[in-house]
C-alpha cells in the first residue's frame, strides 16, 4: 500500500526518523540556550511527532515544486507554519496549555507562530528536500524489507505505549488545570462574601475552599513539572488563568476588611 507512490513503512520510518532528528535539533538549542539539559517534546520519548508529520508534508507535497524555489519556499512557509498554528490551537484546546508562546516576538498571531520562525520552516524545507533526505531516502532502500516491516512494528508498539501514557499524563493536567481554575473560582466568591456582613459565618467556608484550592495547585505543579522543564514558557490558557497573585491580594483584603468590621463593632460596644 502506498500513499502518493510512497510505501507506507517508509513513510513511517521517515516520521520516527525526522521526530528523533526534530528533537535532537530542539534539545540542543534550548539546552544551549537555558545553559542546562532541555530534552524537549511532550512525549516521554526521544522524538517531536511535529517535525516528523512537518517532513512528511515537504516530502509528499513539496517535492514536485522543487523546479520553482521561489513558489517552493512560499509554499513551505505557508503550509509547515500552519501545521504548527494548527497543532498550538489542538494542544491548548486540548489540554488547556500553551506549550510555546511566541507572543514576545514582533509579527506573531495569537503566540503560537510567528513571522520569523515561518521563514526559519521554509528554509529548513528546502534543506531536508534538497540536501538531507535524498541520501536518508538512498540510505533506506539499502534496509532489507524484512527488517524495515519489524523495525515498523517495534516502533509502531514502543510510540503507541508512549502516546497512551503521554495522554493519560495530559488529561490528568488539563483535568487538574480545570479544576483548578473552579477552585480558584469558588474561592474568590468566598473571599468576596468575607467583606460582607456575613464575613464571620462564611469565614470557615472561606478558609476551607482556600486550602483546598493550595491543595490542587500543588498537585497541578507537581503532574506538570516534566512539561515545564522541556517548555520553559508553558503557561495555562488565558481562558483558564486564575493568578495566585489575585487570589492572594483579594484574600488580604477581605481580611483587612473583616477587620476594620471587627474594630468598629468593638468600638460601638464600648
């Protein structure tokens, strides 16, 4: 079976191949960048299936425009950034994440691409099509059939465990960014109704609900720790954002206000 003249067990092969490649390229420059070691991508594995869907793209789609550079690289540009909008927008729908954020670049839309690293994608189209993948493509035909369909075969289990577990893992954070944010949520209408006349009878609902919120932010921190280590600017979806910061300023004020009541009641008494 094949897909545009393509035998699928080369194409997969490819996929695994530029994933590992992908993720060689990502962990050297941000380790270099952040002086530390960054294994990057959000599978437990050593590969980013971004850059091995993107290589599959310029290989069946690019490769009959290689008699044009110019509509070649416009092409490029346009197609691989919107696979990586596309695949931003799945993953922060998703998981309530953003796992890169482009939004300190000039020229960016929404965070998730940016006009710099769409001219980057054009250019590393014409090196794979042009230079890297015609030897790895030479390379490949040398690989006995036999060995490519078990070497497909073992991949195919070894990604299939690693994407369960890496999904498992991303549905436990987005449930627990989700919960979160209601806690969070709660908490505030708490802490609101705290500098009401009523502060005294929701003051242990107050309390309660903020433990139980501190109790949900440390479990998100801990279950996101290995994303935030490969993506130094993940960051919760706005639509989702609660700030500690808010939450620890509205506290302070209720408790300012209850006790500013407090003072008043006792002066009145006396």
């Amino acid at each position: 079976m094949t897909i545009l003249g393509y035998p699928i067990y080369d194409l997969f092969l490819y996929f695994i191949f530029y994933s590992f490649l992908g993720w060689l390229m990502e962990t050297c420059y941000c380790s270099i960048c952040e002086h530390r070691l960054v294994p990057r991508g959000f599978l437990y594995g050593p590969i980013c299936p971004i850059y091995g869907t993107g290589v599959l793209l310029m290989i069946l789609f690019f490769t009959p425009l290689t008699q044009n550079l110019i509509l070649f690289y416009v092409v490029a540009v346009i197609v691989m950034s919107s696979w990586e909008y596309f695949v931003a927008w799945l993953l922060e729908t998703t998981t309530h994440i953003k796992y890169w954020d482009y939004s300190h670049f000039r020229f960016n839309l929404k965070g998730r691409i940016c006009l710099w690293v769409a001219l980057v994608w054009g250019i590393l189209s014409y090196l794979v099509i042009f230079f890297i993948h015609p030897p790895i493509a030479e390379l490949f035909q040398v690989v006995p059939l036999w060995m490519k369909y078990a070497l497909c075969g073992i991949l195919a289990v070894v990604l299939t465990v690693d994407a369960v577990f890496t999904i498992r893992h991303l549905a436990l954070v987005s449930k627990l960014v989700v919960g979160v944010t209601t806690l969070g949520e709660e908490l505030q209408v708490q802490l609101s109704l705290g500098k009401a006349e009523l502060a005294d009878k929701f003051e242990p609902a107050a309390e309660a609900a903020r433990q139980k919120y501190y109790a949900e932010v440390a479990k998100l921190e801990r279950f996101s720790r290995r994303f935030r280590n490969r993506y130094s600017r993940i960051s919760v979806n706005r639509h989702y954002a609660i700030r500690y910061e808010d939450i620890m300023v509205a506290a302070q004020l209720a408790r300012e206000e209850l006790l500013r009541k407090k003072q008043a009641r006792h002066g009145k008494g006396a």
